[in-house]
C-alpha cells in the first residue's frame, strides 16, 4: 500500500488519463445537454414561448446534463478507490471526480435558477 505522507503523487500517465476521462465526460455532457435544449425548444408545449415553457422541460433540461456529470464524478471516486487498493497515485482521480462534482452542483444551481 502506498505511504500517504511520501507524497509520490506525481503520475503522469494517469494524470492524462484522468483529463481523458474528465474531457470525455464534458464532451458526452454537453452533446447531451445540446440535444435536451433542441428537444425542449421543438415541443408542442413550447413552440409560442419561451425554451423551457413547463416542469418537465425545466427538469430534463437540469437532470439529464447533471446526472451525467453525476454518474462520471462517481466513476472517477471509483477508479480513484480502485488505484488506492492497487498502491497506485489516487488522488489524481479523486481530484477528476471533485472536480466533476463542482461542475454538476453549477449547472443545477443554473438550471434550477432557470
């Protein structure tokens, strides 16, 4: 097991992986959140006004996009347990997944507010 107070922490193989996996979820995310926004505006609910015209719109809009942000900051404090049991950098992953989490409660604070 690796001595946390060694501080080796420099890894840059997986650090590149981590952006990866972290730029990869940002792209699905915004893919995701593009197609919620085209489906919202092209309802019959919401042809005479504004995008997000009902409950329904405003909660896709905000779920969708945050439950995938959601579900990859999860992955990423999976990963980062999986590389701690195996001795290996973690806190490149754990930094991944605290990182999407921030960007998951920002969109829902904006979706929310919306």
């Amino acid at each position: 097991m690796v001595d946390d107070v060694e501080k080796r922490w420099n890894d840059p193989p997986t650090f590149r992986l981590a952006v990866k996996y972290v730029v990869g979820v940002l792209v699905l995310t915004a893919i995701a959140a593009a197609l919620v926004m085209v489906w919202t505006a092209s309802r019959q609910q919401c042809l005479n006004d504004t995008m997000m015209c009902d409950t329904a719109a405003k909660l896709v809009v905000g779920l969708v996009p945050g439950g995938i942000l959601l579900l990859g900051g999860l992955g990423a404090f999976v990963l980062a347990f999986r590389y701690w049991k195996s001795g290996r950098v973690w806190t490149i992953w754990q930094g991944a997944g605290w990182f999407l989490f921030t960007l998951m409660v920002v969109w829902l604070s904006f979706a929310g507010g919306a």
